[in-house]
C-alpha cells in the first residue's frame, strides 16, 4: 500500500507536470503551425454556441474556486474571517451551481462531437478523447462535491487533498494524506493530473494562444479601388 500510494501520489503527479511542462516546449517548437483549435463551426453553430458558452461560463468559476479550495491554507480562510460553514455553503451550492453549468456544456459539446456526423468525421482521436475526458473529470467532480460531501459529512479535503497538493510544489509530498480520501475525489484528483499530460499533444494548447497584440493593433484600413 505505500509503494502503491507513493505511485499514485508522488510519482505520478511529478511525471504528469514534467509531460505538462517539456511537452509543450516541444509542441510550441516542433508544431506551431498546429497550435490552434480547428473549426467546426462552420458546419455546426447552434449546439457549439450554447455547449461553448455554457462550459467557459462556468469552468471559469470552478477553476477559481479549486485554487482557493487547494491552494489557500484553512487558517487563512479562517483569518480572513470565512469560517467553516460559510466556505462549505460556497463550496457545495455555489461550486455545484457552477459545476453543473460547466456539465451540462460538456454535454453539449460531447455530443455534438460524437453525434453529429460531419462534426466527428473532422475530430481527430485526440480530439474524442479530450471530451470524454473532460466530461469524465466534470461528473466525476460533481458526485464528489454533491454526493460524497452529503454522504460523507465529517470529510473535508482541506485538511487532506489541499495539504498533499501544496506538498508537491514545496517538493514535499506526502502520500498517507491521501490514503483515507474518498474514492471520488482520489479519481477526480487522478483524471486531473492525467489530463494535464495529456494537454499539449491536444487543441487544448490553443488555451494558452490569446491574442494579446489585437489589443494595441492598428486598425486594418480598406480602400476601394477606383478603376480607370
């Protein structure tokens, strides 16, 4: 069990991270040229629009919400006066509003790709696998924070799950923390780190692709031509 838990929890989160970081050095040197999302829209705008908004109007809320959960000590919390039971209500019905928001948009989205056909036949294997993914880690996010919390009380994974992962960044893991976490959440956990290896050989790398100069661009003047 501790060779077990020193994989699942040390070395496998370390050697996700490295993929994460040397993959996309390697992409962005090797294959600019794809580092874009390609467009479907072209051949299916409702369901894209809705599944596009929904996902980004609620996956931004929800990242947030992970940085604080994992990345704010519960001391700070409670100094900065939020104390257990304000963060719980935050945690579970706003986090779960915006979850759910963030799951129905995966939905959206997942089914388009697999069930429109013109849609599938341009998606690459990559391109399936990170919306099964996705939506994968979103569900299984949602029955942790719906279901395990309400079947499982006592739980709170920033005494557990927030210590181990700040661990890692201190370059001091420790892998017992993890042992007595709910199954959910140890999957959720898993799927996350997985899918961080996974990013920059997908279209996920357009995330990082913001185009930033547009801001201070001149603008583009047109001319008509006068003909003789």
């Amino acid at each position: 069990m501790t060779m077990l838990n020193q994989l699942l929890w040390v070395i496998f989160p370390y050697l996700c991270l490295a993929v994460f970081v040397i993959g996309h050095i390697y992409r962005y040197r090797q294959d600019q040229f794809n580092w874009t999302a390609k467009s479907s829209e072209f051949i299916e705008k409702k369901h894209l629009r809705a599944g596009s908004m929904l996902f980004h109007i609620g996956i931004i809320p929800v990242f947030f919400g992970h940085v604080a959960g994992l990345g704010i000590p519960k001391s700070w919390m409670h100094a900065l006066g939020v104390n257990d039971h304000m963060y719980h209500i935050g945690a579970v019905y706003i986090g779960g509003l915006f979850g759910a928001i963030t799951l129905l948009g995966m939905l959206l989205l997942t089914a388009r790709r697999f069930t429109v056909r013109n849609v599938r036949r341009l998606s690459s294997a990559s391109d399936m696998a990170v919306n099964v993914m996705l939506l994968t880690i979103v569900c299984m996010g949602m029955f942790a924070t719906l279901v395990t919390n309400a079947v499982q009380p006592e739980f709170d994974y920033r005494e557990t799950i927030s210590i181990w992962f700040r661990g890692l960044f201190y370059l001091q893991p420790d892998a017992s923390l993890m042992t007595d976490v709910p199954l959910s959440f140890k999957l959720h956990v898993l799927m996350g780190f997985g899918i961080l290896a996974f990013w920059p050989f997908t279209r996920l790398v357009h995330v990082w692709s913001v185009p930033l100069n547009y801001v201070g661009r001149s603008y583009i003047l047109y001319r008509r031509h006068k003909s003789s």
